[in-house]
C-alpha cells in the first residue's frame, strides 16, 4: 500500500519515519526546507531557527524520546536547569527546572502572594498527578472508537477524580487562590499563551501540564529543533521512504482506487491513503467538493475558532553583546500586541548556528490573524513599524545590538504564508480552552476512510511534542507498535 503525506514539518516525517517501516511511503514537501515551523534557514554562514526553539519531550518516556528510540536515533539534547528568564514589571524571574526551587524562587518575588502561589502550584500538583498516568498513555481523542474507550478504561479512577476540572479554565483556579489580579496572574497568562494559545482562559487540566512541564525537563537542542526533522527525514529515507521537496500540492481528489494529488505545476500523484500534515484549513483549500463537505463536517467547531499569527524577527549578534547565560527568555512589554515576546539565542560554541564568536537569535510575538494589510506597501510599513519594537527591546536586551547586529530578517505573517503555506499565516494550532480540547479537539481521523489529518491543529495540539503525538496516533492506527 502507498501511502502520500503532505506536510514535511515535524508531524509528518514522525509519520513517514514510523510508517516507512512497514508501507511504501512518499512524502510532498511545498517548501525548499524540511521541518515546516521547527525548521531552518541560513544566509550566509548563519542558521536561524524559523519557529520553535525550545525543545521538550526528550527526558526517559518523554515523547521525542519514546520516538527517537523506537526508530533508534540518537540525537542530542541539552537539559536546562534554568529553563528561561521572565523579564515582567521590572522583575527578573528565572523558570528554574527545580519545581521547589521554582516556587520558592516565586514567593520570594512576589511576598504578598506567596500563600496563594504555594497552594496555587499544590493544586496543579493535584491535578497532574491524575492526567499524568491518562496522558502517558497517549489516549486518542476524541473518542471516536471503541478501541479509543478501551484505551482509557484502566483510567477511570484518575479520569473521575479529575472529571470537575474538565470545563473549568486556570482563571477559576487563580481565583480560587487569591491570584487574580497579580503580576503572577500576569506571569502565568504569559507562560500558557505561549504554550497553549491562550492565556488563563486554557483549560485548567492542559493549563496544569503546560505550567509545570518544563520541571519535566526543557531542552537546548545543538544546531536547533530542526535536528529533529533532519533525523527523522534520514530514518524514513533510510526505511526506504521517497520524500520530495519543492512538491506544493494544490489538489486531492477522491478516486475509486484512492486518492488522485496534483501539484502547483499540474503534475499529478495516485496513492491509496492520504495524511495531511498540515493545519485542517489548508487541507480544505486544496481538496475536492466532497472530501471538503465532510471535513467542514468533522471539523465543524473548529471553523469557529482561529489560530494565532506571529510575528518573528531574526539577527546574528556578536558575543561580547550578550551579557548573561540565559538562552531562552521572555520580555513583557506593553507595547507588543499580546504583551510579550520570546527570545532564542544560539549557545555559545553551536557553530552549526554561528560562526565564533557569534549567536543568532529568533524572536516571535503572537499577533492577530488579519492584522498585517494584504496591501503590499501598507504590509512593508507593519513589517517596518514592527522590526523596530523588537529591536527596541533587543537594544535592551543586548546593549549596542542596533550597532552591531548582523542580517536582522523580519518575519511577518506573509513570511509564514510563503514558506510554509500557514493559511493567513495563522501557526500553532487552535486555543485549548476547555470548549476546543481534549473531547472537544479535532481528530485526526477525517471521516473519510482513507485520509487522516495530523499535526498542531489536531488533538493535542502545538509543540513538536504536541504534533509528534498526533503522528503516532495515525501509526498507530496503521499497525506501528509504539
Ligand atoms: C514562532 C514559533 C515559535 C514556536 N516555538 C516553539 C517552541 O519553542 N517549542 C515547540 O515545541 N513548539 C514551538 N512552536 C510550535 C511548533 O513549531 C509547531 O506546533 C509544530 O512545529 C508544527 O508542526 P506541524 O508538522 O504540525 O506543522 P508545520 O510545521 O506547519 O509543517 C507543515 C509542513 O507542511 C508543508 N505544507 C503545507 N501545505 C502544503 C502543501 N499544500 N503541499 C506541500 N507541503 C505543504 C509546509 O511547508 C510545512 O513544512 C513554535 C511555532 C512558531 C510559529
């Protein structure tokens, strides 16, 4: 059996190295990298991350790792003991792995709140305690078989116990601690956005993992995420899969002996089953009138909902500007339309990044969707208008950066459109508020037998973590043991 993907980003190379093992794969890439939103680019003898910077899942169980050595790759990745700084109303807060150390380090920046915060992250601890065990198992949801019920069986008591918390959001649980308000409340909203898509409005059981799972272990990845990619593209060619690059696929049509794809240069592909690796509004632009009918079927609550854009910001900066050790950090700042920006630097001696003596950074902000003009020359003023916040705020970050930074690329919302085809640039995958996740989230099976959809806007969601699950559900589904 012939099985297409497309989508070269993290979602779909964990498939097509999982499922190479066992079918005739063939992967159709649209862009000239592998790796979608945790891939690369260079200019010059610099390597920017596009996207994702901050590695998960790789500690014993985690989900990269579960992957990686089923399919026997060894890939390296450093553990952060200080996973990042939090620069918020002039407060430095370091996100220490050390959960203790993390809340102790918390009451002491915010005295007044302490009882609230240790009692706040005693619930989550609650909570955790109790999804942890159903999500390691990697339950499908929504539920949509009989297998998928049988699954979660052995879970019942966890799932009962947690049951209360299922429509409740961490805004009810701030509350409930006397948080509301604070620049704690400030500090968490922060933290979810970037993980979840939403502020305290996220569902309070994904909001408990996404608030202590960097104490599970955060990760600096040498060279950057797209390692990932890589490793995985290696493994499925190696299984024997086809993988094509520069394929921008702009049809899929049902046929009686599967499905029949056609590229933006009119050439056409058959294969007997279709995963799209890619978000669910991208797959209806480009498939038939029948095949669209059922997914706004399927997907029916999501259509309601809507992505986050981004805006990013690449430079190459040399290292005497950096003046501490941090890699990773969030700066608040009133100015920037959702109120913080994540900064990613290169380590010092990563010279597939940087040459000597140099880090590269990426910097990214969620905006929304439409806020960028389709006019072209309104566009080049936003984009204009916006490198300089960012750089304002890297003038404060890395004093002299406006002096000495190299290449300084922005990244707009079209950026995001041309190199990854993201419809309206919208990346991340949809807000996980208690009505749009977990029983509520998208499946990755379509209805139609035959096409499946995976990656960030399918259950669970964003994050190479995230996406990598949705993978192993479709591989799964086709008889991989993982
Ligand atoms: C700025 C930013 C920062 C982030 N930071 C982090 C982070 O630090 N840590 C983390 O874990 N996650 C992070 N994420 C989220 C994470 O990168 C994504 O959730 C994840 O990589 C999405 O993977 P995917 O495979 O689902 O989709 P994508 O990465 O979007 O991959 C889809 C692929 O399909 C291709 N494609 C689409 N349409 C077609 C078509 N018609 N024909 C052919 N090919 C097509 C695209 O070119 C792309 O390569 C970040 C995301 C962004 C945007």
């Amino acid at each position: 059996m012939r099985i297409g993907i497309i989508g070269g980003g993290i979602a779909g190379l964990t498939a097509a190295a999982l499922l190479s093992e066992a079918y005739d794969v063939v992967v159709y890439e649209g862009a000239r990298e592998w790796g979608g939103s945790a891939g690369k680019f260079s200019r010059g003898e610099f390597t920017f991350a596009a996207g994702a910077t901050l590695g998960m899942g790789f500690e014993r169980g985690g989900i990269h790792e579960r992957v990686l050595s089923h399919l026997g790759i060894s890939l390296e990745a450093e553990l952060l003991r200080e996973v990042m700084i939090i620069e918020l109303d002039g407060q430095r807060i370091t996100y220490h792995k050390d959960k203790r150390k993390f809340v102790k380090h918390l009451s002491e920046i915010f005295e007044a709140d302490k009882e609230g915060i240790v009692s706040f992250y005693e619930e989550l601890d609650q909570i955790v305690s109790r999804i942890e065990p159903i999500m390691e198992t990697l339950p499908v949801l929504p539920l949509r078989t009989s297998g998928d019920i049988k699954a979660l069986l052995p879970h019942t008591v966890d799932g009962l116990m947690i049951a209360p918390y299922l429509m409740q959001t961490v805004k009810t649980l701030l509350a409930r601690h006397g948080l509301l308000g604070t620049t704690f409340e400030r500090m968490v909203d922060g933290i979810l956005l970037d993980s979840m898509q939403t502020g305290i409005e996220a569902s309070a059981l994904l909001g408990a993992i996404a608030l202590t799972i960097y104490h599970r272990g955060a990760y600096y990845v040498p060279g950057g995420l797209f390692r990932i990619a890589d490793a995985l593209k290696e493994k499925a060619l190696e299984n024997g899969a086809e993988l094509q690059m520069g394929r921008q696929m702009t049809g899929i049509r049902r046929v009686p002996n599967g499905f029949l794809l056609s590229d933006r240069r009119g050439r056409f592909e058959l294969v007997d089953e279709l995963i799209c690796a890619m978000p669910i509004e991208g797959v209806m632009k480009i498939s038939d009138s029948s095949i669209e009918r059922m997914l706004k079927k399927t997907y029916r609550h999501q259509q309601k909902l809507s992505q986050w854009a981004t805006f990013t910001y690449y430079a190459a900066i040399p290292e005497h500007l950096v003046q501490d050790g941090a890699l990773f950090r969030q700066v608040h700042d009133r100015t920037l339309p959702s109120g913080h920006a994540f900064i990613s630097l290169s380590k010092i001696g990563d010279e597939y990044r940087a040459p000597t003596g140099y880090r590269t950074l990426t910097m990214s902000c969620h905006i929304e969707i439409g806020r960028f003009s389709k006019e072209r020359n309104l566009y080049a003023v936003q984009e204009q208008e916006m490198q300089q916040v960012f750089e304002r705020i890297l003038e404060g970050q890395f004093p002299g950066f406006n002096q000495h930074a190299l290449e300084r690329l922005p990244g707009g919302p079209g950026a995001w459109v041309r190199y990854t085809f993201r419809p309206d640039g919208g990346v991340g995958g949809y807000p996980q508020l208690p009505g749009s996740s977990l029983f509520r989230a998208a499946s990755f099976r379509t209805g139609l037998s035959g096409l499946s959809i995976i990656g960030d806007t399918i259950f669970p969601g964003a994050g190479t973590i995230g996406v990598t699950t949705s993978a192993i559900h479709v591989a799964r589904m086709y008889g991989v043991d993982i």
